[in-house]
C-alpha cells in the first residue's frame, strides 16, 4: 500500500512536508547491500532505518506489524510509478500539502481500517 505521512517526524526526518512511503510484505523485502543504521524514536513503536554513510531515511518497521515494512519510494531509481492511496497524520500537514491520495486520516488508520484498506488498495493496483 503506497501513503504520504504528514507527521511531524516525518517532516522532520525528511525534510519535506511528508514522507512519501510503500509498505510491502517483509517476506518480500531484503537489504542487498550495506547494514542500515535503527534509529527508533524514544517511546516510538516505529522503528527507523538509515543509510550510514549519508544517514538518508531508508525503510521503516513497526512493532507488531513485523509483516511490512515502509521502504521510502523516492530512495528508488525511478519512483514516477508511485501515487499515494492513503494520506495518514493530516493533523499535522502543512496548510499548502496536498496530495492525490484517494483516503485521508487525521492520525493512523485504525488496524480495522487498515486491514480495508490493504484489501482496497490490492483491488485499486489492478484496476490502474
């Protein structure tokens, strides 16, 4: 599932508006090269990778959600595939940071909503 997040440490790690990120099935995602540097967040269940020479956010895993990981789509070679489907943390957008994305939430989807809307965006991928 592709989502712009507009939290604040999103902002902040990236230095933007938002991050723009693709969860994708952790039995489906490795590290070719390198070793990432975790930098979890004090008190955070998000748990955060890095690049240790230029300390660019690679990839997210949260606990208890150990089946995906959020890989940072802008980090690929060509990233003009990516459309967001959720925006998540619009509490904390930037009056002027709009996105496409087709569902927006003021904090986190609720593990409810989430499990609709991984069903979701798996029939929204086939049909574009």
């Amino acid at each position: 599932m592709t989502l712009a997040c507009h939290c604040l440490d999103c902002q902040r790690m990236s230095a933007s508006a938002f991050s723009l990120g693709a969860m994708i099935p952790a039995s489906g995602f490795r590290i070719v090269k390198g070793r990432p540097v975790a930098r979890p967040l004090p008190g955070s269940r998000r748990h955060h990778f890095f690049c240790p020479l230029c300390m660019t956010l690679l990839f997210t895993k949260v606990e208890g959600a150990d089946e995906r990981v959020n890989v940072r789509v802008t980090l690929c070679d060509d990233s003009s595939w990516f459309t967001p489907f959720v925006e998540t943390m619009t509490q904390d957008r930037l009056p002027w940071a709009v996105t496409p994305a087709v569902h927006s939430y003021d904090a986190f989807p609720t593990p409810a909503e989430f499990q609709r809307l991984l069903a979701e965006f798996a029939r929204w991928g086939e049909s574009g």
